[in-house]
C-alpha cells in the first residue's frame, strides 16, 4: 500500500512538473508603428487618415480636432511598453501630430 502511495505521488509529481504557466502577451489599443505615421502628410482629410491609422480608441467629445490612439503591450519577462499618438485637425484637415511617434523628417 505504501509503494502505491508512493508511485501515485511521484507520477503526481512529474506530470504537473511539465505544466508550467503560459503567459500571454496582452496587447491593448491601435497598432501604431513608424511606417503608417511616416504615411501622414498635413492637409489629409479625416477619411485618409482614418485609412492609415485605423478607427481611434478615443475620440473626445470636448475635443472633435484631435484624435488619441494609444497601445500598451506587456510581454513575459519584458517592461510594460506604452505609446500614444494624438492626431489634430482644423476644418477637417490634419494640422500635426504628438505623441512618442513622429514622423520622419527624410519624407
């Protein structure tokens, strides 16, 4: 009887030792990355932009000139990553842009 405890517990043991615990990454937000915003040229109407950039995650209702797209990311064993990018328009044509990426000025 004792063996039997004994064999049940080892084969306990060495099936949850292969069962670690997978993290997945948690993306939040709009993908936004160099290429699309090299793409924005001031004059754009909203549609075009809209084209490059995708849908906003947030569009502020006491602020209808600018657009906010954020994305977070946060990989195992990486720091949490966080970008933001704001979109300004004046009578419905893109003016500039803020935010951590910028266009590059080569274009």
């Amino acid at each position: 009887m004792r063996k039997i405890i004994i064999n049940i517990l080892l084969l306990s043991a060495l099936v949850t030792a292969g069962c670690g615990i997978h993290r997945v990454d948690i993306q939040q937000g709009n993908l936004i990355n160099q290429e699309m915003v090299d793409q924005l040229k001031p004059g754009m109407d909203q549609r075009q932009v809209q084209l490059i950039l995708g849908t906003p995650l947030i569009r502020d209702p006491f602020h209808h000139d600018r657009w906010n797209y954020y994305y977070s990311l946060k990989k195992k064993g990486m720091p949490f990553k966080r970008y933001s990018l704001q979109v300004y328009f004046k009578d419905g044509r893109l003016t500039h842009t803020s935010g951590d990426i910028h266009p590059d000025k080569k274009s």
